[in-house]
C-alpha cells in the first residue's frame, strides 16, 4: 500500500460513494500560443478573464487549453482555493491542471463546488510535492487518486443549484457590507479633512453634515520642522560596541494604516546602545513610513507610539516627536490628513521600482496649526468619532469573517453531503 492512500479524508461522505477522482474526469492536454487563444486567471474567484495590464508570457509560449466546461485548478499550493469552472475559451499557465468532466459521472457545475470546498483544497495540497510552501505543487497525477464523494448525477444538479442560491444570499451580503465599509471609511477621511483643515480630494468637506465647528481665524502656517523633531534611525549589529540590548523593533509591518497605530507586539531584535539615543521610542512618538511603499499603499503612513515599554524603530521609519505647546494627537491626524489628501506624495521619490520618502521636503511641509487648546479639542473631537466609525469598522470585518466561514462550511457539508440539500 502506498503512504499517500494511508490518510484519513476530510471529504469522506458516509452517504455518497468516493471515487478517485481521475475516474470522473479526464486530464485535457491541448496546447496553444496566446495568439491562438486568450489567456485566462485561475483565483479566488474562479476562471476569469486575464485582467488588461498583467505581466504575460511570451505570445509564442506554449499554453494549456481551456474550453468552456472545463475544470480547472491553480496547481500550486500558495493558490489555495483557485479554482472552478470556466465558462470561457481560453489557456492558463503550463502549471495548472485542466480536466474535462464525463458527463454520465459528473456534472460540471457540481465539480465547480467541489474543487472550491476547503476539504479539497486541504486534500490537494496533502498530496502536493516540493520543498517549501510556495513551491509546493500538485500535479494531475497525484491529484487523479484523491478520493472525492460522488452523489448520483441528478443530486450532483440539486446541489450545485442549491448551492449558487445560498452561495449568491452570502456574496450579496458581503457585497453589502463592503459597501458600508467603503462609505465609513470616506466619512472617516473626510472628518479628518475637515477637522484639521487639509483640503485634498473631498475639499475639506465632510460627507455628511457635522455639528462640530473648527475655529479656523488665528491659525498659522507652519513648517512640520517647527512643530516636531525628527530623527532617522542609526544602523546596529550584532557586535555591540558598549553593550547591547534585546528590545522590540518597530517595523513597517507593524502599521495599522487604518487605526493609525503601531500594532501590539513588534519585532524584537538586537540594537547597540551607541544607537538607542537616535531611535528609541518614546509613548506619543509620531512614526512615518520613509522607504519601501508600493502603489496601493505609498509612503508616508503616519502612526502613534502608544506603548509604554522600551522599544526602538527600523531604519525605514521617521521618528516624530512633538515640541512643547504642540499636542501629539493633532498632529498625527494632521500628518494622516495630508497622506490621505495626497500632499505627501509631493515628497515621495521612486528608484528602481522602490518609494523614498525626500524626508527635509516633507519636514518643510506646511500645516495649518492653531494654539494648544484648540488642538486639543480637535484632537479630542476625532478619537471620539473615529473610534466610533472603528467599532463599527471592526464590527463589519466580524461579520465578513463569519460569512467567509459560512460559506466554506456550506460548500464542504453539501458536496460531502453531510448537509442534506432541502427538496
């Protein structure tokens, strides 16, 4: 017997029979160029029309073809769930897999489902061979002996029915909520805006009425460089000269863009004493992303150091520190206003593919900035908003999760027929 046929499945269905599933379909084989037929994306949501603008392969490279019917399945492990039925002519990479469906065993549609459930997708990758994660992959051979639960052809049809009624209830939904998240997240920026004065793509504006009022006579326009101190962080090593210590690092990964904060636990690495004083963090600090940004998200996120331990931050981090008379938050979200307005990538230089941020043109940046109290009260103003569109922010990310889970549940419990399909 071999090793692979030893492991328990998670598609085992006590009311179907199981099959291998290289009896129900056959493996398609046909090549062409892309100048023969268009090339295609196998991804989370299934066989798609290849977006315009994607890096392609040479036009006379040989291609797996796809015809309409066909199943097809991104054979790398790092692709989980990439897969489904195409409903388009077209080719894919050399590296998927492409099967045709006898049609006296297996109804396309059902296939779809199958090939999409998370029990097969835990299967396919079980059989996979290579070295690490993201080059493991599965060829049609191995994938050919995974057993799968075939029901009967006309139940294979109430499934698939079934399950694009509920699948179609569960996409609305999350379709809805992305929408909600979209329209918080513009009133989020667009309070900031307005709050402190920034102007950018919403003038300033809030989307809906708001009964604050910023007292905007008697503000000055003032350079970053004379509100806030900055420092770039030193380079360290392990050869500590004068002694070393342990301490979290603060990275760039360790952003939360959205709540702009640094997230709980970062990093914690090696750092000589001869450079703490040039990157130790102290509780308020003002953190902005210097080098290494990419399109969606570029350089210039700006975050707050709210910990209360030590701890230092990555040499692709400016370190801000507000003077006396100037209130920290303010100007965090003051910073957050202008990288959402896109002021800041006035100051944003790129070589060879990487974001540098010009960090003496961005601390010559001008700011609206009134006294003290007032902003405090601004500052004040925005924690209490902002962390009510948060929860409600949170409380979508909840829910999207929990839809996400339903609908991988839904897919394995009726293809394995562990849920019962309603007649």
């Amino acid at each position: 017997m071999s090793h692979l046929e030893v492991y328990a499945s998670a598609l085992n269905s006590d009311r179907f029979e199981m099959v291998a599933l290289g009896s129900i379909v056959v493996e398609r084989t046909e090549r062409a160029s892309l100048l023969e037929l268009p090339a295609l994306s196998v991804g989370k949501l299934g066989v798609t029309a290849q977006l315009e603008g994607v890096a392609k392969q040479n036009s006379e490279v040989l291609r797996k073809v796809v015809r309409k019917g066909d199943l097809v399945i991104n054979s790398r492990a790092d692709r989980k769930g990439a897969a489904g039925l195409s409903l388009y002519e077209g080719s894919v990479s050399p590296v998927y897999s492409v099967m045709v469906p006898k049609p006296e065993l297996l109804a396309a549609e059902f296939g779809h489902y199958l090939l999409r459930s998370v029990a097969f997708q835990e299967e396919f990758f079980r059989w996979g061979t290579g070295i690490v994660n993201d080059l493991w992959s599965t060829n049609f051979t191995r994938m050919a002996r995974i057993r799968v639960p075939l029901p009967p052809l006309r139940t294979q049809k109430s499934i698939a029915s079934y399950l694009d009624r509920e699948i179609g209830e569960i996409d609305a939904m999350r379709a809805k909520l992305n929408e909600l998240e979209s329209t918080l997240l513009k009133r989020r920026r667009a309070v900031i805006l307005e709050a402190t004065c920034q102007g950018g793509p919403e003038e300033g504006k809030s989307a809906t009425p708001s009964s604050f009022e910023v007292s905007k006579h008697e503000w000055q326009i003032v350079p970053l460089k004379f509100a806030v101190d900055s420092a770039q962080t030193g380079v360290w090593g392990q050869e500590a000269n004068g002694g070393s210590d342990d301490l979290p690092c603060v990275r760039v990964a360790d952003f939360d863009r959205l709540r702009n904060r640094v997230t709980e636990a970062p990093t914690i690495r090696r750092i000589e004493y001869k450079d703490r004083v040039r990157c130790e963090l102290q509780k308020g600090d003002l953190l902005v992303e210097k080098s290494g940004g990419t399109g969606k998200n570029p350089v210039g996120a700006v975050v707050a150091f709210i910990g209360d331990f030590p701890a230092v931050c990555s040499n692709f981090i400016i370190r801000l520190r507000c003077r006396e008379n100037q209130y920290p938050r303010f100007w965090l979200y003051a910073l957050h206003g202008s990288y959402i307005a896109g002021r800041t990538w006035n100051y944003v230089r790129q070589t060879t593919g990487i974001q540098n941020l010009d960090v003496n043109g961005f601390m010559s940046m001008s700011h609206p900035a009134p006294d003290f109290d007032e902003q405090r009260r601004i500052a004040e103003h925005l924690d209490e908003v902002t962390s009510r569109i948060d929860a409600m922010l949170a409380k979508i990310d909840e829910l999207k999760a929990l839809l996400v889970e339903r609908r991988a549940a839904l897919i394995t419990d009726v293809v394995t027929g562990r849920k019962k399909v309603p007649a």
